[in-house]
C-alpha cells in the first residue's frame, strides 16, 4: 500500500513523501519512504528479489525530467538508475490524478 503525504511538513518544491506498506498478518510494516516524490508511481512488470520494480518521476532543479529505478533488493528499494521520461516503461502507474486534502484522509495525532 502506497501513502502519498500532503502537507507543509511532507512537501517542499521536489515532491512530497511516499511510503511503501506492506500488509502482514500481524499489521501493516514499513518498507520504504521515498522523499520528494512526484507522481504517479509505476509499478513495471519486471521484479527484483519477487517485488516489483518501481519507477518514480523526477524533476527540478533545471534537471530534465526523468525517472528514478528502484529495485527490491530483499529488505527494502533501493536506486537502481535513472531512465528517460519518455518513453514511459511498461507497468501500471498508480496514485494518478489530482490529489487533493479534500480526496485523501487526513492523519490527525493520536489524543
């Protein structure tokens, strides 16, 4: 499961972070926080150490855009590379359109 957090304190001019969970009998785990996120994030076809590879957009800086590669490498993703943006590699893009405070759920402290 994917958590994209919005907000002054998850976000700056790069992105916002990204966190990965993974369902377990016992609860969902952490598995990766990604900082300065854009997305959607692509889920490719291809897989490493039997997760999916991902691809996440990055931009900025006068950098031209491109995509992060990040491989499971059995505890966590890890960078594996950058890709041209274009063209965009084969797998499901997910958290695509417009994000907003009003179509998430906000995460209040806990009282």
């Amino acid at each position: 499961m994917f958590a994209h957090l919005l907000g002054s304190i998850f976000s700056g001019t790069g992105g916002c972070d990204l966190m990965l969970f993974d369902d377990r009998t016992t609860g969902f785990a952490l598995i990766n926080t990604f900082p300065i996120s854009r997305l959607p994030v692509l889920v490719s076809k291809t897989r490493s150490n039997g997760w999916r590879d991902l691809c996440r957009p990055e931009s900025g800086g006068g950098a031209p855009p491109s995509l992060m590669r990040q491989v499971f490498d059995g505890t966590r993703y890890v960078e594996a590379g950058r890709l041209p943006a274009e063209p965009v590699p084969e797998g499901t893009s997910v958290l695509t359109g417009a994000l907003t405070f009003e179509a998430g759920i906000p995460l209040e402290p806990r009282r």
